[in-house]
C-alpha cells in the first residue's frame, strides 16, 4: 500500500475508534463502512489534510455532517441488506457510499448540478454500481419516488420534511437533524426518526447533536416583527 493510503488507513482507523466508538455507535458492519470509504475521496483537495477531523467540513457549498454525527444517524436509520434509501442533500456522494454497502439500492438527490456530477465521479471511482444519483429540489425529494425504506437527510432541517414523509413504505423511516425555532443557532439540535405506520407519521428523538447548516429548501420562513 503506498505511504500516503496507508496514512489515509490509518486515520480512518483513528476516526472510527477516538470519534466514532465514543459516540456510542456499535452496529458493526456500519463501523466497517467507515472503515472502507475512503473519506478523503468526498472532501477535496482542499480539505484532505482534515478529511478524518471532527470539524464540519464545508465541500463547495455544502456542509458534510461530522463523522461521529452521521454514524450515529445512520445507526439510527437501521441501514439493513433489501432495502430502498433515499439519500437527501447527498453533496459529494459520501454518506451514499457508506449506504451503498449496506443497502441493495441508494438513491443520491442533490440540488446542486456540479456536486451531483462530482457525486457520479466519486461513486464511480469506487466501483459503487447501485447508487443512482438525481439532480432536483430537496424539499420535494424524487419525481413519482415512494417505497424508501428509509430516508437520510445529509443535513439539518428547521421545518417538517412532509413532502419527503409521503414517500417512505410503510414501516419506513426518516433520520434527520432538526433545528427548533427557539434555537437558531442550532446548539440544541436534536436527531429525531420519523415513522410511518400505515397513514400515520410518528416522531421520536434519537440523540443530541450538534449544530448543523440547514438544508436547502427546508429553512424556516422569516417572520415579520412589528
């Protein structure tokens, strides 16, 4: 392995292990995934030397989750082999490749044409063939999509994701990071897992989480004070 993968390796390994664990992540072969993917692929060459740091990492416009965060949303999500994701805000491509592995198929939506592309690019790279990235509004999820077993939201949201909620199965779920309007700052943002029962929609929080940049599309409408 040349020096500078085997270096990549390693920091991999001190993610999972110094950021990852510690966060009390324990589903198995999701650690695995995040030891496979390499996340240095999804950054950029401006972030390499950050690729396996806690920072929040802000790739061309868009704003990848802390790993120890998205782990544990993705354990959260319960990513099981048969299934259907939905990957919202999927920017680089990232948290579709760790879904690709665990998953039978992953769909990518991205709003932003370029980053789709450098999605494709990446997820080619690594031999990903059963992740189909889309271009459109995220708030609006895929044209004519339902039947998601699960849906990620690679972001935070401030308002309710109704449009996505009614393209999950019954007995799906939602994972997102959500933003309180007495909270714009987002320090108190909690992970929450909507489920669909039926016609019925259940919300319950997962953890506490740290503040992320919110979604496009799914930001709070300003209020006028007088």
């Amino acid at each position: 392995m040349p020096a500078i993968a085997a270096d990549f390796a390693r920091k991999r390994q001190t993610m999972v292990e110094c950021q990852i664990r510690t966060f009390d992540v324990t589903d198995q072969p999701l650690l695995q995934r995040f030891l496979d993917v390499p996340r240095e692929l999804f950054v950029g060459p401006e972030h390499q030397a950050a690729a396996y740091s806690d920072s929040l990492l802000n790739v061309r416009g868009r704003a990848m989750l802390r790993p120890l965060v998205l782990a544990r949303l993705l354990q959260a999500a319960r990513l099981e082999p048969g299934q259907r994701i939905l990957v919202v805000g999927a920017g680089a491509g990232y948290t579709a490749a760790l879904a690709a592995g665990l998953a039978a198929e992953v769909v990518a939506l991205e709003s932003d044409a370029d980053l789709a592309g450098t999605a494709r690019a990446n997820l080619a790279q690594l031999g990903l063939g059963n992740v189909d990235v889309r271009t459109g509004p995220l708030a609006e999820g895929v044209k004519g999509g339902r039947g998601f077993d699960v849906i990620v939201l690679d972001g935070a949201v401030a308002v309710e994701p109704t449009q996505l909620l009614a393209q999950l199965a019954d007995g799906g779920r939602l994972v997102a990071i959500t933003r309180e309007a007495d909270d714009p700052t987002g320090q108190a943002a909690k992970a929450m897992i909507h489920e669909r029962v039926g016609g019925n929609f259940g919300r319950r929080q997962a953890f506490s989480a740290f503040a992320a940049p919110v979604l496009p599309g799914f930001e709070r409408a300003a209020e006028f004070t007088f």
